[in-house]
C-alpha cells in the first residue's frame, strides 16, 4: 500500500506534517507492508505518478488559495482531475484526501462555491456542525453530531454552487460553528467530492502534542491573547488535553479514510 503525501507547506514550519507522517506510520504498521513518499509541490514542483501510489493526501498550507500564475498551480490542479479521469476508467481507484489549502484549491478548481478571504483569521480548536448529509458519513461515524477540530485560515469556502456540486455527485457534510452574533454565511468544512475523493477545511490530522506545544510558545502565546483574549487563550489550551475533541477527531478521520481505502483496494486488487 503506497502512499504520496503532497506537501503544500512551501517550506514553512508546520504540526502538520508530523501529523500526517506520524497517522501514515501508523496505518502502514497495521498493514505489515508499504510506504510513503513525500512530494514538495510548491517549492520544487513535484506531482506524484498516480500510476505509483494507492493513496494520496494533500496538506495544509500557507498563502492564499485562489490562482496567481505559479507551474504548481496548474500541476496541482491537473492531477487533481487525473484522479477523478483514472477512477472513472478503472475499477481499482485511487483514493484522495484534501486539507485545508488543498481543500480550498480544489473547491475553487470545480467550482464548488466562492473561495475568498475571511474578515478575519479563525484560529483555534473549534466546533465542528454536520449537515443532513454529514449525520450519514461513515469517516464520521464514532464523532459525536458536533465535534471539535483545528482550525486555521484565513480564506473560507461559501456560496456553495448547488448546480456544480450536486451535478458532480459531491455532499457537503459539515459547516463552521454557528455565530448568531455575526451577520455572516457559515463557511463550508467538509466536502465528500467522490465515493474516493474526501476533503476538510478542518485540520483533521492534528494532535494535542504539537498544537500545546504551538500554543505553549511565548509569541504564539501572546499573540493569541492579543487577537482573541486571555479566556479564548485559557479554552483552546483546555480543549487540547479534552480526550473527547481532537485527540478523538485525530484518532477517527484520517485513520477512517485509510483503512476504507485498503480494504476497497485490496478487496479488488
């Protein structure tokens, strides 16, 4: 079972691709056999060969999502229609998760609804809301009807294109927590684009160690105490050592996505 990990970090320092390196470990151990590689999409250009690897997931990133001319932009966005052209044509498909910037890349790419800047960052461990159709996802079956996740952006998916999504067979499973104060359309959170393509604004791949050690640093500390207050501040970090939100999200998404994807695979290989 080989898998391709595309980094759309640009080279930043990141949680998230210890997470995601640290989720696939764990999965190849129970498989006994495979690997993974690494793929530098924004610095060095580097797309994965969909011929070699079962499995992909794309990362988080920094910067803003919509196009600005790059060669990446362009690849990224091709091999993104080559899964959905190689799953249409073969009966093994291949099976695709997209985080954050990749989700919104993506969303943007189908024309799923209006990509654009936030008025403001959300940052912090955040309620999740399922839709009609997120109560009936299976990736979602052992989280409770409002789960919690990392969630870091400054752009957001909204104005869903309902003629595009539905005619692309696509679900739009969850949405951001809901701000009765704001006078503001809640932005989309998870999106099932196939029975094999899945994607998040969250950050399902997150984990308690690397977001307490992130919050636990004197500048991320204080500026989230600037930006959102000394209360705000006090309830992510309590959030974080709460078993039941997103070490358990951690646990179930991503691990979910992987073993739904060997089985499928393996049932017909």
């Amino acid at each position: 079972m080989n898998i391709a990990i595309l980094d759309m970090y640009d080279g930043r320092p990141n949680e998230g691709m210890r997470c995601i390196k640290m989720l696939c470990n764990q999965f190849l151990s129970e498989q006994g056999v495979g690997s993974y590689d690494i793929f530098d999409v924004r610095q060095k250009n580097e797309i994965p060969d969909i011929n070699k690897y079962q499995i992909f997931i794309s990362t988080g990133g920094p910067g803003n999502p919509l196009p600005e001319g790059n060669l990446w932009e362009k690849q990224f966005n091709d091999f993104v229609d080559s899964i959905f052209e190689y799953n249409q044509l073969n009966e093994v498909k291949k099976y695709l998760f997209l985080i954050c910037h990749s989700f919104q890349i993506a969303s943007h790419h189908l024309g799923f609804g209006n990509v654009c800047k936030r008025r403001s960052t959300s940052f912090g461990v955040m309620p999740i809301h399922r839709t009609e159709e997120g109560n009936n996802e299976p990736f979602f079956e052992k989280l409770p009807e409002i789960f919690y996740a990392v969630d870091s952006r400054d752009y957001q998916l909204i104005q869903p294109n309902w003629n595009k999504i539905t005619g692309f067979g696509a679900k739009v499973l969850c949405l951001e927590k809901v701000r009765p104060y704001v006078p503001l359309e809640r932005a989309i959170m998870a999106i099932r684009f196939s029975d094999e393509v899945f994607g998040t604004q969250f950050h399902p791949e997150a984990d308690s160690e690397g977001m307490m050690r992130y919050f636990k640093q004197e500048e991320k500390m204080l500026a989230v105490i600037k930006e959102y207050g000394t209360e705000k501040y006090e309830e992510m970090i309590e959030r974080l050592d709460d078993p039941d939100k997103i070490m358990l999200t951690e646990s179930v998404v991503i691990p979910t996505f992987l073993r739904n994807a060997a089985e499928r695979i393996l049932e017909l290989a």
